[in-house]
C-alpha cells in the first residue's frame, strides 16, 4: 500500500487492518470515537511533516489508522 503526502510517496510495509490501526493509535480496540480522535490529534501534532519532517512515515500511518477507523463511526 502507498500514501501520497504532499507529493511523495510513502510505502508501508504492512496493509492497515482495525487492529494495526488500533495499535498504531496506541487505543484500545474498544474505545469510543472520541478516544480515537484524540490520540490521533496527540499523535498528528507529534510526527506533523511541517513540525518534524523526520516523521512523515509515522504521520502518514497515524493518518491512515484514523482514516480506517472513523469509517465505523
């Protein structure tokens, strides 16, 4: 699988299924919407590519998690 941020192309290893995703966010496979949400937004100020360009993999697999996930919600 391939993400696109700002024109670069990044791989990832592994497909996102549910409970990578859940990992990836560091939440429980039970938690509610809001929990989701807000680890995303810790993790997205953490690895933001204009805050910390050394993190665009991390941001683009939080990115993709929370994408996957606010689908069932």
């Amino acid at each position: 699988m391939y993400l696109s941020l700002d024109g670069v192309c990044i791989s990832m290893v592994e497909p996102m299924t549910k409970e990578r995703a859940y990992a990836v966010l560091g939440v429980d496979e039970s938690a509610d919407f809001s929990a989701v949400s807000l680890a995303f937004r810790n993790l997205r100020e953490k690895y933001h590519p204009d805050k910390n360009p050394a993190f665009r993999k991390e941001y683009a697999e939080a990115l993709a998690a929370f994408e996957l996930l606010q689908r069932d919600y």
